[in-house]
C-alpha cells in the first residue's frame, strides 16, 4: 500500500449485537485485530466470497491509513461435511479437494489486490488444540455427551455456560428462540436430536461416522465442531477480546453465537468487541449459495479476460450491507469505470499534490465502509476533469485497492 499524507479517521461500523455505528477502535495501546470466517474449500471463490473478502480488506485498509497496527487472522474449515459430500460426489479425495480450492481461493485474492491476513490457519492444522479445548470444557461440566450415544458426540451446554460466564444465548444474534431455531436446522444445526439438553446446544466433537476422517484425540476419535474451530484459532492468534468478528451476514446465527459462547466459556472472555456482518449477493434472482449453484467465479472471470480490478470496482459499487445483485450490466459499466479512471489517470497527470480527495474518500470510508459513495468522489473529479495528482492516485491504491498506474 502506498503511504499517505497524514492519517486518516478510525472507522465507524454497524455492529450486530448492538444494531449500531460504532467505533472500530482497538484498545488503548494494542493492535487493531481482525477475526474473518474463510470458506469451507469447495467451490471457491465466489462473487459472494469476494464481497465478503473485500469488505473487510478495507477495514484494513482503514486501519492501517490511520497508523494502527493491524493482526488479522482467517480460518479455512477445510474438513467439513459439505466438503466431504462434495470430494464423494466426483469421487475425489477430500484433502486434495480443500488444498486444490485453498491455493485457489489465495489466487483469488491476491488477484483482487486483497491484503492478505497474518494468520490462515486450516481447522486441520489444530485438531488437538481444538480437541483441548473440548476436554475443558467437558471437565468443566459445559461439555457433555447423550446418554447411550455410540457415535462419541460431544455438545455445548448453552445453559451451562451462562452460568460461569457473562455470554448469553441470543446476545450477539439478537434473535428469539423460534428463529434460532429456525435457523439451527437450516445452518448445519441438530435441533431435534433425542437426548440433548436443549434443542439448540451445538455440535463441539463429532465423532467418528463411516467413511469420514477422523483423528485420534483425548476426547475420544472424531473431528471437531464447526463453531468451536473459529473459537479456539481466534483465542489462539488474537488478544481477546478481538477487535472485530467479521463475516456473511449468513453466520450471525448459529456460528457467531456460539463461537462467542465457546469462547466465553472457555476464557471468561469476549470473543468480539464488535461483530461486522456483509451482506448476501444474489444472482438470476436469488440468493448466490452453493446449494443452489448458481454461482459466478472470480477466477472464471479472469480466466475469461476480464480485469481483477473491474471485479473490484463492480463490488465496491454496491454498500457491503445492501442487498444487490450480481449482474453482466454491473460488470460491463465496472469496466468501463475502469476504463475512464485509466484515461483519466494517463491523460491529465500533474505533479501537483492535491488532498482535497484523499480527505473526502477517506471521510466517506469512514462511515461503515461506503465504498460506492468513494467511487462516486472518483467519477466526479474524472467528470469534472479535474487533473489527476499522484496523491490522489495513491489513494485510490492505497484505500481502494485500485491501481491505476499499471
């Protein structure tokens, strides 16, 4: 990233379990810390991926720019049971499947100019860890396991773990009970399995099913949980509380609750101070998913001849917590954006320095990441005719992640 002139303002971000603006200070004297949900590795990278990815790349961006210091991390779930369904369907093996989409996924964002976290850290690399950690809390009596259960399953005793720790259901999701369960069954979720506590305690430890890869650990054979994997690779690479918890606006519910939970129960800690949800891109009319497959590539774009940086723009277009819908319009006047900044930029370039862009680009970035209105900044300098200066050009690279000088 090029340097700036100055610093600019700490952001402002809409936090979920307050419903509000707030602040995206870290702690006086500590870094400003960065937790984002990675994919599972299976068809990646996905325009609704690169949303996600891009939104919180420019928190970082921000950060950064205003002189903090910056320790993001990011986990990759690449053992996962639609990860394993997938590797059965094409009869492929599941570790190279999520090592395949992993290098995938970098090229991806590397290819969007994503400044890439601190930490990536595969679930795979921390099964015993992960497993540690289910143990304690089985010690602890927040862990259990269903009575008669053959299978070696271990589940998070919700109620339990309110009573040792200031975490309570509900807290970071702001949901009532009938959507979370609503949402428990519909995300990965087992609300009506016979023999658990409450309907909603999630899965910690699965254990051991025919045909699924399993570890060895001092809580019997299996593999871990999804939300207690986010919990522990957190705790493991970021001072708690962290300064921001980010992801879809997908994991809200259950996998931002109970990753909070876990980790409460477990640190007596927060896991967040604030947690940042992106929201859904739709295609062809409906929600961009998997299960749907009606997804757009990034790297079948690129591979088409379309250039990263129109990519870039087409997201930046649309506010990260509004919906919008991934269109070939939006693509085609991203390109042609692109193409007039690249005119703009060759044509009329002065050497004399100009912050009167700087300080508006970094003013609207500050209000919950308004990439479009930044964008918007843009066009009416290149409208205007306004020369280009190189420090405004830096700060199109720098803050947006747009490079016009090659």
């Amino acid at each position: 990233m090029p340097r700036l002139p100055g610093t600019g303002p700490l952001p402002r971000i809409h936090d979920t379990a307050t419903d509000s603006l707030v602040s995206a200070a870290p702690a006086a004297g500590h870094p400003a810390t960065l937790y984002v949900c990675g994919i599972t590795p299976y068809d990646a990278t996905h325009i609704g991926h690169a949303a996600t990815y891009l939104a919180f790349d420019t928190l970082v961006r921000l950060w950064l720019d205003a002189g903090l210091e910056v320790v993001y991390a990011q986990n990759t779930t690449d053992v996962d049971d639609p990860l394993l369904e997938r590797a059965r369907d094409r009869g492929l093996d599941w570790r190279a499947l999520a090592d395949d989409q992993t290098d995938l996924y970098r090229s991806d964002m590397e290819s969007l100019g994503v400044v890439p976290p601190d930490h990536f850290i595969a679930v795979t690399e921390v099964v015993g860890p992960i497993a540690d950690a289910v143990e304690e809390l089985i010690d602890r009596g927040i862990g259990y396991r269903i009575d008669g259960d053959p299978l070696g399953d271990v589940y998070f005793d919700s109620a339990a773990a309110s009573r040792v720790s200031d975490w309570r259901l509900g807290d970071e999701s702001r949901l009532d009970e009938k959507t979370m369960l609503e949402f428990s069954a519909m995300r990965g979720g087992d609300p009506q399995r016979p023999g658990k506590r409450a309907p909603l305690d999630p899965l910690l430890w699965r254990g051991v099913r025919e045909g699924d890869p399993s570890w060895p650990s001092v809580v019997g054979p299996g593999r871990p949980g999804w939300h207690i994997e986010c919990s522990v690779i957190a705790s493991r690479c970021l001072a708690l509380p962290v300064t921001v918890n980010g992801g879809g606006i997908d994991l809200v519910f259950p996998h931002h609750e109970f990753s909070a939970g876990h980790t409460a129960a477990l640190s007596g800690e927060r896991l967040a101070s604030i947690y940042a949800h992106t929201t859904l891109v739709s295609y062809q009319g409906e929600k961009m998913s998997k299960s749907l497959g009606n997804l757009v590539f990034v790297s079948e774009l690129v591979a088409s001849g379309t250039d990263p940086r129109a990519i870039r723009l087409a997201i930046l277009a649309q506010h990260h917590r509004v919906a919008w819908e991934w269109t070939a319009a939006q693509l085609a006047d991203a390109e042609a954006r692109l193409a007039r900044w690249i005119g703009w930029a060759n044509a009329s370039l002065t050497i004399r320095e100009d912050e009167a862009a700087l300080d508006g680009i970094r003013r609207v970035l500050a209000n919950d990441l308004d990439t479009a209105s930044a964008l918007a900044l843009v066009d009416e300098r290149v409208a205007a005719g306004i020369p280009a200066d190189p420090t405004t050009l830096s700060a199109i690279d720098a803050l947006l992640g747009i490079d016009l000088r090659r």
